[in-house]
C-alpha cells in the first residue's frame, strides 16, 4: 500500500471549554469563566490526522509561520505522527479558536489569519512548488483547499492533472464551491458538505435563477430538513454532468464545516 499525501492550507484548531455564568447584567452578553485549552491539527493537517489515526503513511505539504501557533500546530503534528513538509514563512498562522460550553455547546468561533491569506508566497519563494514530492500511482492524493491560498501557490491543479496521468486517486476535500473545475478528472473525488454545495450551485447561476431553481433547497437547509441530502446530490449530480465535467464519485456529507 502506498501513502497519502495530503496538500493544503495548514491550520491549528484551539478550543478553549468555559463554564456558562448567565448573561452580563450591562448588554446581552454571555458571561463565561475559562477552565481549560487544548489543541489539535486543523484545515489540510487535520484531514492528514485522520489518515494517520487510521494507521496510514501521510506526507503533508503547506505553508506555515514561525510564530507560537505555527510551533504548536507543528508540535501537534508531530504528536499525530504526521510527516509535515512545511514552508515557513513570515506571516502568522492560521488559528481558528473555538469556545465551547458544557451546557451549550459551541458559542462562539474566533479566526486568526493573514488578510490575504498566502497567496503572496507563491510571488516571494517561487520555488517552493518544487518541493513536493509528486505522488506515485499506488498512493492517493488528497487536495484540501480552504481559499487560503496555499494551494495556489502550490499549484495543486497541475498536481491533480499530474496524479490522473499517473492512475493516481485523487480526493478533493473542496471548501471553495467556485474552483470544482480546477480539480476535475477522472480519478477525482469530491468531498463537500451541504452549505458548500449550495454555494456550488449560487455559483454558477444569477440570484434570480438560483431562486427559481433551487429556492426549495434553501428552504430546507434553514429547516435543518435531512431530507436535503438526497435532493441537493441529485441537483449537484446534474449540473456537473450538464457542463461534463468529469469526476468518479461525489459525496456529500452532514456537516457545516
């Protein structure tokens, strides 16, 4: 069995649990007491941590900052037996803190990042590309793209093209509904969750048209109606084989993130 070689935006996942206190007596606030802070890989490095919970080899390529989160999120790789191949560059890290309740669960999600995310590396290290290792056939490469930036600097599409004339599989684990085209092949999976399968769908439509077609849809994603998942497959299903674009399987799945 080959390995996995998992390309895109690096990101460190905080969640910091807090005790519930009732509401602040000056605005409509929660108030809200620490008690304890853990971290684990994000973005592209948490798609590599499941690979290598399931016993996987996983070669991991991003970029990353040399600052306290960038050294935490290596740590935490490490920690997850995750081979990293990581460019440092001079900009923070992405963060995505989470706090979280014991009697509310989720309150609140703060994010950390470069406004132009990383694109500019690919203009100040042009080499950087040149760094990963192209997959074999009996590996499988996953794209995890989160409009970030990295994996324009890496160039995963020409990786992609490179992967389908090798036989290699590909998985696209795709939070940017505009770029499904760049991605496309005939060994390419696609992996989205509801919300970003609607914006697939506003994408390539006026607000008009989308309404029209596909209003019904949003009305159930607003109701929490499970029964979204087989309409919205089907909707999907159609517009990628109405514009051929190619693919071998198209999942869908429960969550929001």
């Amino acid at each position: 069995m080959g390995k996995v070689i998992v390309v895109g935006d690096l990101m460190l996942d905080e969640f910091v649990e807090v005790t519930y206190n009732g509401d602040s007596s000056d605005d409509n606030s929660f108030v809200v007491r620490k008690s304890k802070t853990w971290y684990s890989p994000g973005g592209a490095a948490k798609a590599a941590s499941a690979v290598g919970a399931l016993g996987g080899e996983v070669r991991l390529y991003g970029i990353i900052s040399g600052d306290e989160a960038g050294s935490q999120l290596l740590k935490q790789c490490l920690d997850h037996k995750i081979s990293v191949e990581a460019y440092k560059v001079g900009r923070q890290t992405i963060v995505k803190t989470r706090y979280i309740s014991d009697s509310r669960g989720q309150l609140l999600r703060v994010d950390t990042e470069p406004r132009d995310g990383y694109r500019w590396v690919g203009d100040a290290y042009p080499s950087f590309k040149d760094h990963v290792a192209l997959p074999e056939p009996e590996d499988v490469l996953v794209i995890s793209d989160y409009g970030k930036g990295t994996c324009d600097v890496l160039e995963a599409h020409n990786m992609v093209k490179d992967a389908t004339k090798r036989g290699t599989p590909v998985l696209v684990d795709q939070h940017r509904s505009v770029d499904w085209w760049k991605y496309a092949g005939p060994n390419t999976m696609f992996k989205v969750n509801h919300k970003q399968a609607l914006a697939f769908l506003r994408s390539i439509y006026t607000v008009k048209e989308f309404e029209s077609r596909y209003g019904p849809l949003v009305d159930m994603h607003l109701n929490g109606d499970h029964k979204i998942y087989d309409s919205l497959w089907a909707a999907v299903y159609d517009e990628l084989r109405r514009r051929e674009l190619q693919y071998k399987y198209l999942w869908i799945t429960l969550g929001q993130e």
